[in-house]
C-alpha cells in the first residue's frame, strides 16, 4: 500500500499530520486537566484545615488526618 507517507507494510499503522495534531491535543487536554484537578485538591484540603474542630467531628474527621491529607503534594491523590 501506497500512502501520503510512503510504502507501508501489513499491519503498520499510517500517521499523518491530522493525526499527530490530535494526539497532541489530546495530550494537552489530559496535562490541563491535570492542573486543574491538582489545583482543585489543594484548594479543598486548605478548605479542611479551615475547618474548627466541632464541624470535623460532624463529618468523622480528626485533626491529624486533617494535617496528614493537607502535607500530601499537590500531584497525590
């Protein structure tokens, strides 16, 4: 088979520009979301940490868990 990039073989995937720039999409889309959920985490446990000590036990959380889940970095879940 004869393609825009040349012979290619049985079972040879063919790439062509439109392609790579979707993939390249793609892989900007999952870094952007990537941030955003990271940001999004940070901002939540510093909204924890917040908190006084009678709202964490109305939702079952202790002080120390509250420290342990605010020292974790941003890329951790």
């Amino acid at each position: 088979m004869i393609s825009t990039l040349g012979i290619i073989g049985a079972g040879e995937r063919v790439l062509d520009r439109r392609t790579r720039h979707y993939t390249g999409l793609a892989v900007l889309r999952r870094a952007a979301d990537a941030v955003l959920a990271s940001s999004e985490r940070r901002r939540q446990r510093h909204a924890l940490a917040a908190l006084d000590d009678h709202l964490l036990r109305d939702i079952g959380l202790t002080r120390s868990a509250i420290r342990m889940e605010v020292s974790k970095p941003f890329w951790r879940a």
